[in-house]
C-alpha cells in the first residue's frame, strides 16, 4: 500500500513546525479490549473475557489475535460499521 504524506509548515516565533499528516490512512484489523470497550460500552474486564469467550470459541491459539471481522460476526453487527482509527 501506497502512503501519502503532506506536509504543512507552521511559522512559529522564533522556529518553524513542520507537520507531516497522513492522508491515506490504513485501517487496523485487529481488536482489543480498549476498542471492545469504545464499542460496546462495557468495563475493561468484560471486554477481556468477551474477547477470550470469542478466542477460545474460534479456538484461537495463545498468540493468534481477534479480527475486527471476527469481533463483529460474534457480536451480530456489521463489519463496515465498526471503524477503529
């Protein structure tokens, strides 16, 4: 995958900022506790055991992680509408 970058320069007293800003941004596959947290609402012990009942269910080795797609089929939602940045 291709990145583009753009760069904007910011006067400042005294220095210059340069910010470089991503414009195409790759969205991430895997899920954590803290995104099961932004999602579901749910404390960030039960997003733990929510995201081991689903591992253990797909019988998922020790260090083999949930996808996003994963996450949602369990859940019953739709995988387009979960965006994680």
């Amino acid at each position: 995958m291709q990145y583009e970058f753009h760069r904007t320069v910011v006067s400042m007293p005294g220095a210059t900022l340069f910010a470089i800003q991503q414009l195409n941004v790759m969205k991430r596959v895997l899920i954590f506790p803290k995104d099961v947290i932004r999602i579901t609402g749910f404390s960030l012990r039960k997003s733990q055991l929510l995201i081991q009942q689903i591992r253990s269910l797909l019988k998922k080795k020790p260090l083999q992680y949930l996808t996003v797609k994963e996450f949602a089929h369990f859940m019953g939602l739709d995988p387009n509408e979960i965006e994680i940045l």
